[in-house]
C-alpha cells in the first residue's frame, strides 16, 4: 500500500485547477512511475494526490496546420515514440522516448511527469531542449508559455508555480524543419537504467557547412543543459573532423559535471567530448552527409 | 483514515465491481482480493516486469499502477491467457522452446510477447530484444525466452 491520504481524479482542466488553487498540498501526479516509486522508498509520505489520468485528450500529439507540433503532457513515451507524427517531424525525441526505462515503464510514464520532476537525467529534456522547445501551462488566470530552457530551476526544481499544470509541450517548425539529429543515452545496461551522459544533438546544414547546430546534455550538470559556446563556434564552420572535434572539446565547457557514485567528474567530461563529436557525426549522416571517421 | 472508493473493471473478460483501498496498488488488489496470483510480486518499485499484466492490452508494472486507476479498464493477467483449456501460441511457444525455469518471471513475459503477437506489428531480432527488457529472470534463460517470442512472432508472420 502507498501512503497516500487522498486522490482526486478531475475530468476537466477546470477542476483540477480549482482544486489545485483550493488546496496547495495536493501533489500532481501523471503516470506515478516516479512518485509512486518515492511513496514506495518513503520519500513521500501522507500524499494528498491529483491524478490528470481522468481528464481526456491531455495526451494528444498534434500537427498544426503552420507545422507546430503540440504533444499532450499526458502523452506516455509508448505513444511518442508510436507516432507517426513524431516519427516523421521529430525523430530524435522519438528516440529518445524508446531510450527511456522499459517497455511497461513507457506506457505509463508520460512526458509531462519527466519534465515536471525535474530530473537531470530526464530522456526527453535534452532533446527538447534541442529542438528548442517550448511549455504551455495554464493556471488560474490564464495560459503562459516558457521556454523549457527557462523551466528547470536547479536539481529537481521547475518553474511551475502552485495551482499550474502543464498542458503541452510545443515545438515550432523552426525548431526541426531541415534538421537532423541525434539521441545518444549512455549508461551501464542498455535498458532499465538512468542515463549516466544525455546528448542530444540538432543541426542544420548547408553546402558542407553547420548553419545551426544546437547541442543539449543531460546528467551533465545541476539542469539539463544547451552547449552555447559549442553551438556559436560551429555556426557556419565546414562539416568536417577536426571541426567536430572542435565542437566536443567545446561542449564540456557548458558543463559542469561533478563526482557522483554513478560517474566521476573526469570520465563524464570524456564522455561529453566524445560523444558529442559521435551525436554530431550521426546528425550528419542522417542528414544526408558522408561519414567523417571514428572517435 | 480509511478511505474506500468503487471502481468496475473487467478482468479476463469478466466484469468486477469492487471496493478499493485507495492506497492500494493494482497489483495488490488483483492478488490479495481477487486472488489473480500468476500475477507475481517481485521488486515493488517497477524494475523486474514480475507484476506485468496487460491493460487495454499494452503490459504495464502493476505494482505502480494504482488500483482506482484500473476503473472502466480492461485488465489481462496469466490466467486469462489459456482458452478452453488450450495453451495459448505464446504459452505452446515457450512450452516448446524450454522458456520456463523458476517460472516467476514467466507470467509477465508471456503477457508482454502476447502483446507483441496482438500488435500485428512485425518486429526485429533487436527490437524483439527491446520489447521484452522490462523483464528480469534470474534464472539466465534469456536466450530460450527470446527464441519462444521470435518463434511465436514468425510464426504469426508466415
């Protein structure tokens, strides 16, 4: 049994915002393949619940007519990664949705629950991130919509006021129109695991040269994180080897990886300058360019 | 503080109505009231894929699905798998390939590869893999449960 002491179960948006503003100990909860987890550990104790599984279409995957994609915060990682929508406009988030847990674990955890927590190591934050996503939360008074490079607020903190819920996530058409990319989760075990490095890599090319790149990591500081110097000095640089090297000695500079029982500082900053230049080297094959070497 | 609601569901194709404990886990109420108990209690925080039944068809760790969630769903655990006492093709399957040792994470993998076969979808040896890696066994017989999904999945595609 967990120690919970009340569930509310709203069947509208409305509701739940009513009830979130009437009573500001109710705890959200989406698939629970977190939170039941902490109630389970006894991290969570007398949990007074509000459960959005009730309310229906929270976990919709939309294509707009101006190409702007808005994804339900309902929506699981079985489902992003089943949809043909994402498959087609945003392949790396739809690899990195399958890169998360197991198969059970992604028909029930949604991807509202992973960027509400605010885990650094959450699978779809750095990819998000690279497509420069953006959150659309609705409280009391209203809708807002952040960047979700403004969301994460420090080690499992958002910015998510009380008495707000997030809605969708939305993506932009210029935020993956002509790009290619890449999601390279690294842990121990190939599944069922916590990523120990996230790098998500979104670019664009023109006539052999980068015109965008945008590179974003989790686990690899406090918050996942974009590789701004990285990004800048790739801009209008020539695809080639040296170039990504580059760029991989770059990225570490953004972090601000530290010692943890899962990976010491020294051998996480390895891991971001190889496998960025690897994330990088994949983005360009996809998109269409040739095959650099090995790192 | 007790604290009950009423929730219907259907399990194995048959209709429930039940008062549930609102802390309890799906898990617990199929196991301790209704006395599903193939569907097997492993490591309660949704690691080992013991628990696994299929909801609505898609396998889900039970033991992190609350039990007021089950409401006007359709749950499938291992008894509901055989009909008219005949193995099902996944169960013969893993009968044949020798796919059952211990046999406790046997309930859960035979629902996660009845979900595959019900898919209709066609899958690779890797994403065969894939699909069923929210599965612990502990008896190292990973290669035979692997072969039992693949020769259950061919066979559906020939």
């Amino acid at each position: 049994m967990f120690d919970i002491v009340n569930i509310e179960k709203p069947d509208s948006l409305e509701t739940a915002l009513k009830m979130l503003s009437h009573n500001p100990d109710l705890k959200i909860i989406a698939g629970g393949t977190d939170l039941l987890i902490k109630m389970h550990n006894g991290t969570l104790e007398n949990a007074a619940l509000l459960s959005l599984r009730k309310i229906p279409g929270m976990d919709e995957i939309r294509c707009l007519d101006d190409g702007t994609i808005t994804i339900g915060a309902m929506a699981t990682f079985a489902g992003i990664f089943r949809s043909s929508i994402i498959n087609e406009h945003l392949p790396v988030l739809s690899e990195a949705a399958v890169s998360v847990g197991g198969p059970q674990i992604r028909n029930a955890a949604t991807i509202g629950g992973n960027i509400c927590n605010g885990a650094v190591s959450a699978d779809s934050a750095a990819t998000l991130l690279a497509y420069d996503a953006e959150l659309r939360i609705l409280g009391t008074e209203g809708a807002r919509t952040v960047p979700i490079r403004e969301f994460y607020a420090g080690p499992g903190k958002v910015n998510l006021k009380p008495a707000e819920i997030l809605t969708h996530v939305v993506i932009h058409k210029t935020g993956y129109s002509n790009t290619s990319g890449c999601y390279i989760k690294y842990s121990n075990r190939k599944a069922m695991d916590i990523a120990m490095l996230g790098v998500s890599v979104v670019c664009k090319a023109e006539e052999g040269r980068f015109s965008d790149v945008r590179i974003a990591l989790g686990v690899a500081a406090p918050v996942p994180i974009r590789c701004g110097e990285a990004e800048d000095y790739a801009k209008g640089k020539e695809i080639s080897y040296e170039t990504m090297k580059e760029i991989g000695i770059y990225a570490v500079k953004a972090s601000k990886a530290r010692d943890s029982w899962r990976a010491s500082k020294a051998y996480r900053e390895h891991l971001i300058e190889i496998l960025v230049f690897r994330a990088l080297k994949e983005a360009v094959i996809r998109g269409g360019g040739v095959h650099i070497g090995e790192l | 503080m007790e604290n009950y609601e009423n929730i219907s569901m259907e399990v194995n194709g048959k209709a429930y109505s039940i008062e549930v404990d609102i802390r309890e886990s799906l898990l617990e109420v199929l196991r301790n009231r209704l006395q599903f108990t193939g569907v097997k209690q492993g490591c309660s925080v949704g690691e080992c894929g013991a628990c696994t039944v299929l909801i609505d068809g898609l396998p889900v760790d039970s033991c992190i699905y609350l039990a007021v969630w089950a409401d006007g769903k359709k749950i499938t655990t291992i008894e509901g798998v055989s009909k008219d006492g005949e193995l099902s093709k996944v169960q013969q399957a893993f009968v044949d390939e020798g796919a059952v040792q211990c046999g406790f994470c046997t309930p859960g993998l035979v629902l996660t590869a009845t979900s595959l076969t019900d898919s209709g979808r066609e899958y690779s040896d890797e994403e065969i893999k894939r699909e069923i890696s929210g599965h612990l066994c502990r008896c190292t017989g990973y290669n035979k449960i692997f072969n039992a999904v693949k020769k259950v999945l061919d066979d559906k595609q020939h």
